[in-house]
C-alpha cells in the first residue's frame, strides 16, 4: 500500500473507530445500570454499592461521550476508549474484591467487558494486546493487594486467569483478523476504483474522437482497448480490429479464415454457440454474456462479451462483437468476496465465543452449542419443504436461526453457579432464579439490536432467548405464551434443545436414549410442542441421531435411570 494510500486508509479508520467509540459508550451507559438486577439476584448486600459504583461508571461514559464531542478530543478517539476501559474495569475490580476476590465469579464481566472493546472497535495489533493485557492487570493487581485467600482458593484465581488469558487471546486474533481484511478491502476497492476511472477515461477520450471525424473513428477502432470481432453467422472472422489479434496471439492478416470458435475455451464453447450462433440471430443485442478465451499461447483471458446482429433488407450478413478483457476484474472481485467471507467467519466465531461462556461453567454440556446449531439448520430446512412453512422460512432464515440458535441460553451467565450447576432438584425459588435467564438474555440482545440499522440475526436470537421455554399449551415460561403466539424460531429451538437436553448427561441425570427421547418429545406434541414441528422432527428423527453421534463428546452411553413419566411430569 502506497504512503498516500496508507494515509487515507488510516483516516477511514479514524474514522470508524470514533463512529463505534459513540455506539460502545452508549451499549455500557445502557448495560452497566442494567447489571444491578443481577447484582441484586445474586448479592443483595451490596446491591447500594454496586448500583452507586454502575452510576457513576455510567455518568463518567456520559462525561467521555461530552469530551469525544469536541473538536480537540475529537482526534483522540484510542486514549478516550482507554479511559473508559479503564475506569469501568476499575469498577469492576472493586465488585470483584467485594464477591471474594479470588474466587469471584465476577471476574466474567471484565471479560465481557474486554471481547466488547475488542469487537465493536476497530483495533490493531497492538492496540489490542496493550488493551487485553491493561485488563488482565486490572484483574490481577486489586485482587492480590485487597484480596483475602483461602485454601484451594489459588486454584480457582488461576483458573480464572486460564479462561482470561483463553479470551485475550481470542480477541487479539479476531481484531487483527478484522483490521488487515479491512486493510486488504481498503486496497482492493482502490485497485478497482483505479482500473474502473482509468477504463472509463479512456473510452470516453475515445468516443468523443469518434464523433469529432470518420478519420477520428478509424483510429478508435484501430486503438480501442476493447477487442472489436466482425463474424459471418457460421463464425468466421471477417474483421477485428489489432486488440483482438493481439489478444489472441496472431499476426493480423498472417492467416486467412480464422475461425472465432477454435479460440473459445472448451468448457464455454457450447454455451457460446447457442448464445451467439442460435439466440443473437432471433433477438436485436445480447449484453455482459461471459464466457473464456484460450489464445495461441495457452494463456486463458475472462471476456465480457456485447453483440449485435448485422443485417441487411435479405437477411442477416453477421454479427460485431466488443470483447472485453475483464481478467483483472474478476480476480480484484474473488479477491474482494473473499475478504467479505473472512468477516463473516470472523464474526460468527465471535459470537460462538461469547455463546460458549455459559457452557464453559458447566462442563457436562459436552459440544451443546455445536449440536443445537446443527440441529437447527436440519429441522428449518425440513420445515421449508413443507406448505405450511414456505413463506416463513427462506434461506436467509436458515441460516440466521442456524447462527443466532446457540444464544439460546446465553442469559445463563447471569445465573449463579450454586444454582446453575447444582446436582439435586431445584427449590421453587431456585427454579424462578432459573427461569430468569430467559428475560436476561433477551433483554441484552434486545439492547443490541436497537443500536444495528434494520434486521439481523439478532432479530432470531432475541426471540429464541426469549420464548425457548415457551410452550404450545401456555403453561411455559416466561410469558405464558401459546399456540402461534410463540415465534417460529423460538418453537424450532424448543425442540431441539430439549431433544439434546434428553439425550445429553447432565449432572443430576444420565442421557436417554434416542428413541426414548424421541417416544417422550412425541407424548409432548400439542402440550409442549408445536404439532407441525413435532411431525417432521418425527419423520427426520434419524438424522438428529446421525447428528448426536457425530458431535458427541461422550463416547459411551449408559441409560438413563430417571423414568419417562417422572421427566414428563416435571418438564
């Protein structure tokens, strides 16, 4: 990349980086006041402190969101983030030492705090290693200095260190990864703007001698950067002009009846034929046809194709053709579709990282979110195939509910792990604290989505997080939602996650069978289930099995010991 382009490039980045530096400001103004409901569910006794701390944190953003404002601070978008990084993870920290230090599960929302920062802002390398590692010290620092350790209490820091550093590194690779595919887009978009200008200059310089003089349009035909082909109906060359001669490999005028044909790739030549020899003659033009040509020296050329028929008052005496070389062209555009493909990879590993923070706390899981994606994508595309579901679920669709379906549960991180991961049954108050995890996660992604213009996947996670547990009958939870007043997603999602739910070892079961899962998900359909879904989930039910034993991190199965009408009842 030249100094110039480097400059502009640099800019643009400036630029981007002040426009997210206003969105992230505003998701923690939203999201840190937000945060006192847990702090109220799980530490009711500094819930005055915590909220006063998560006020003040979010007046300060409110402050820095005064001071990006302004045209001196305006050009110092970085070091205003790193204040805000740094005094919300001093925030942080102080909630930290208040929870036990050591063993605070709070360390998670330095770590949500930090794949944020790295996400939403377009950082460098260094950049992202400096703010991963001022983190991590924000971490460490104030819990070894205020903090009271216990037996085996060094254990739990360092595990929590482990998964720390685990998403440091994450985020440094996905905000390098961004920062050079928007260096490598940058750089492409310039090389296309510059053959793109350059081509359009040169063809109007040339049309304008054209219409100036007959002696002005000879010499464009002579000079064209265009090849410019005149072919008799059976595909003889009767004239061309010296860019085609050389695009070919030929002495002008060296040989007598060329065929156009004999340059044609094989692979394109009987499209070529029934485009040009059978179609052009029945129809007045034909435009951007694309086929290949092979020249004399084995050197393949992508050519963008526009003809017209010549005739006379008998009859048809040949075709022109304008042959343009768009070699160039198609590479910059795969060059181009590629970094597009990098983004989305990119972003869609994100999102599993932040979905798997709820299954790293419970390592029975096994590959839960990789399951539920898989099962997903195979139940909407069955779906799709049926009348009833046509209209509703398009391809698009597929694949959103097949991205968004692991944020399933991803208000789970906001639900204590004495009751999330605790081995018995629930007590009634402990299961309405379950059941909150719903309305958590739905509200975070509905807060997300409010700051993206238009619809996205996070329309699909917002209803599936929130209506999962929903059932057909009304009896489920959250809002006691029935019949088609549950989403479609969300009554996809219900199935499969209780299909995988069933067939999975958790901690106070062993996995069913498949075909008792299946016998128990059928005496549900028009109780807990959506009728139609439940049908061709019964129809497909093998390959969910296929799909159970390929991503399955337990090897051997061991029947499950509670009985069919125990789960039944208290499902």
């Amino acid at each position: 990349m030249t100094p110039e382009h480097q400059g502009d490039f640099e800019q643009e980045i400036q630029r981007l980086f002040h426009k997210r530096l206003y969105l992230l400001f505003w998701v923690a103004i939203v999201f840190f006041p937000l945060f006192s409901v847990l702090d109220y569910v799980v530490v009711k006794n500094h819930f005055r402190l915590f909220f006063t701390i998560r006020i003040a944190t979010a007046l300060f953003f409110l402050i820095l969101v005064g001071i990006l404002s302004t045209p001196k601070w305006k050009r110092y978008p970085f070091p205003i983030a790193v204040t805000g990084l740094i005094f919300s993870g001093a925030a942080i920290s102080i909630m930290v030492v208040k929870t036990g230090g050591y063993v605070s599960f709070y360390y998670v929302g330095m770590i949500c705090l930090l794949v944020a920062f790295t996400s939403i802002l377009p950082l460098n390398l260094y950049q992202s290693i400096g703010s991963c590692v001022l983190m991590n010290l924000t971490y460490i620092i104030p819990v070894l200095i205020f903090g009271q350790s216990g037996p085996g209490d060094g254990l739990i820091f360092f595990n929590n260190n482990f998964f720390f550093i685990f998403f440091m590194a994450v985020s440094v690779v996905k905000s390098y990864k961004d920062y050079e595919s928007r260096r490598e887009e940058f750089r492409l978009r310039k090389d296309l703007n510059y053959y793109a200008g350059n081509l359009e200059l040169e063809v109007q310089r040339r049309i304008k001698k054209q219409e100036e003089s007959e002696l002005k349009y000879k010499e464009l035909y002579e000079n064209i950067m265009d090849s410019l082909v005149v072919m008799d109906t059976s595909g003889k060359v009767l004239i061309a002009n010296p860019k085609f001669y050389q695009l070919i490999g030929e002495k002008k005028q060296t040989k007598q009846g060329l065929s156009f044909l004999d340059f044609v790739h094989p692979a394109d030549l009987q499209n070529v034929r029934d485009v040009l020899l059978s179609k052009l003659p029945i129809q007045t033009e034909i435009k951007q046809f694309h086929f290949r040509i092979i020249n004399n020296e084995n050197h393949i050329f992508d050519i963008e194709c526009s003809a017209k028929k010549l005739q006379k008052k008998d009859g048809i005496i040949g075709f022109q053709l304008v042959l343009r070389d768009v070699t160039v062209r198609k590479k910059l555009e795969k060059d181009l579709i590629g970094s597009f493909k990098t983004l989305k990879n990119t972003r869609a590993a994100t999102i599993m990282g932040l979905a798997k923070l709820t299954e790293y706390r419970d390592h029975e899981t096994g590959n839960h979110l990789e399951r539920i994606q898989k099962y997903a994508r195979l139940l909407a595309e069955e779906l799709s195939k049926k009348p009833d579901f046509q209209n509703d679920i398009s391809p698009k669709y597929v694949e959103d509910i097949t991205l968004s379906s692991i944020l399933h549960d991803i208000g789970k991180v906001g639900i204590p792990d004495s009751i999330l991961l605790k081995p018995g049954r629930l007590t009634s108050d402990e299961f309405e604290i379950i059941k909150q995890h719903c309305r958590y996660g739905g509200d975070a992604l509905k807060t997300v989505e409010t700051k993206i213009d238009g619809e996205s996947f996070l329309t699909l996670g917002r209803e599936i997080a929130y209506f999962h547990h929903e059932k057909w009958d009304g009896t489920g939870y959250p809002s006691g939602k029935k019949n088609l007043q549950i989403p479609l997603s969300a009554r996809i999602i219900s199935v499969c996650d209780v299909y995988d739910a069933l067939t999975s070892k958790r901690i106070y079961k062993e996995a069913y069978s498949h075909d008792t899962a299946v016998q128990i998900i059928q005496k549900k359909k028009g109780k807990h289930f959506d009728p139609r879904v439940i049908d061709v989930f019964i129809e497909k039910a093998h390959k969910f099995d296929r799909i159970r034993k390929q991503v399955n991190l337990f090897p051997t199965h061991k029947p499950a010991t509670k009985s069919i009408k125990s789960w039944a009842k208290n499902s």
